[in-house]
C-alpha cells in the first residue's frame, strides 16, 4: 500500500480512538496508548482500558497488524495462553485463514483491529474475571485451533476430507471444479465444498494459506502413520510357546 494511503488509515485509527497516538518508523507505522474494551459478545457487558502497541507493516494488508497488550492487565505468563511465542508475546488474535479473510473483507487498520481486538479483549477479561472463557467462536490454541478454523471454513466435517481439499489448495491434486465432490454428496466440487476453495485458490493470500495447509496435512499423516504403526503391533499372531 503507498505511504500516504497508510498514515492516512492511522489518521482515522486515532481519530476513532483518542487514546492512542501513532509515528512513523522504519519498518511501518507503530500505533500505542490507550484502547477501550466496551462490549458485550453472548454475555456480560464487560469494561476495562488496555494500553496496546499495535504494528502496522508498510505492506499492510498483504500483512495484518501485530498487537501487543503493554498495560500487563493479560500477563503473557498467565493463565490466558492465547499469545504467540514466537513473536514476543504479541497477541493471537485467531487463525491466520481468519484473520486474512478478514483482511479481505476490511482492508484497512481501523477496520481490521476494531473487528480482532474487542473479542479477543473481552475474551482475556471474561476468562480474568468468571476464570473461563466465554462461548463464542472459541477454539484451542495450537495446531488443533488451525484445524477446527478449516474445518468450519471449507464446512469439513472430518479430517479425511479436509485433507482432500487441502491438497488441492496446495497442487499436490489438482483442482477441477466439473469432477465429483471428494464429500461423496455426488454433486460436482464447484457446486458443493469447492466454492471456498476455489476462492482461496485465487486469492492474493493463498501462499499463507498453503503454510497452515501444509502443517495440517504433515500433521494428518504422521497421526495415520501412529495409527497404522499401531494397528500392525497389535495385530501381530501370537507367537506359541
């Protein structure tokens, strides 16, 4: 995205929020201060101020934002584990496929953290509070929580036939929208589970994609692997004495 466009997206974050101001650095533009949890999500009307740092790369939206929540009211070391590790303690705000669609549907920094954030606050303050986590939209953290994502987003019921499509996504099958649905509906893919995938086919953000398919696959086969290895220890004839 051009410069400009960008720090005029941070114009309208700040604007939206009194609390938070915004600079210009090298890499992107790192927006902190003050955001406010007002919301209610199938529960409690729950209130509370987070200090936020929020990174915004220069080629956002090809990338989202980076959030960190720097008031310590969500200790990275604490009971809610929903961070990611590998990227100091930031935030993790959902499935990548998620967090990406949404990219697509909200291209721009305001429209993307005031969908993320507020859940993912109000989920951190529900859990401090009432210590559990409210019942909406809420997935295991790790590769299971990827897992389940797919699973509602290509409407998947199991992992065979989320891995069929997931083969596609990433070339190791072809896609061909007039041959039979892998589901066994009988209905041609295009009309039946290929719909979504053929849009993340051709989406701008399918390489991201590919990364979380590939693991799930990877994982996919060595859980049949464990299966099979097992299946063949047990059914061994017992040796007579």
């Amino acid at each position: 995205m051009d410069k400009a466009e960008l720090i005029k997206q941070a114009d309208e974050m700040v604007f939206l929020h009194d609390g938070l101001s915004y600079e210009c650095i090298e890499d992107g533009i790192d927006i902190e201060g003050v955001y406010w949890l007002d919301h209610t999500y199938c529960g409690p009307h729950l209130c509370e101020d987070y200090k936020i740092k929020i990174h915004v790369p220069w080629d956002f939206p090809l990338f989202p934002p980076t959030i960190w929540e720097t008031s310590g009211k969500i200790p990275a070391n604490g009971a809610f584990e929903h961070f990611l590790r590998d990227s100091d303690n930031a935030l993790c705000l959902g499935a990548s496929c998620d967090l990406f669609s949404l990219l697509e549907q909200s291209p721009t920094i305001a429209g993307f953290v005031d969908q993320v954030l507020p859940s993912y606050l109000y989920a951190a303050k529900y859990f401090y509070k009432y210590g559990t986590v409210p019942q909406y939209g809420e997935r295991p953290h790790g590769l299971e929580g990827i897992i389940q994502a797919y699973k509602e987003r290509y409407d998947a019921q199991d992992d065979d036939l989320l891995v069929e499509l997931l083969a596609m996504l990433v070339e190791i099958k072809p896609y061909r929208g007039h041959m039979s649905c892998p589901c066994g509906s009988g209905r041609k893919l295009r009309d039946c589970h290929g719909k979504q995938l053929l849009a993340d086919i051709n989406s701008r953000y399918r390489k991201c994609y590919c990364y979380e398919a590939y693991d799930i696959i990877t994982d996919y086969i060595n859980k049949r692997k464990a299966e099979y290895a097992s299946t063949r220890r047990f059914s061994k004839p017992l040796q007579h004495i």
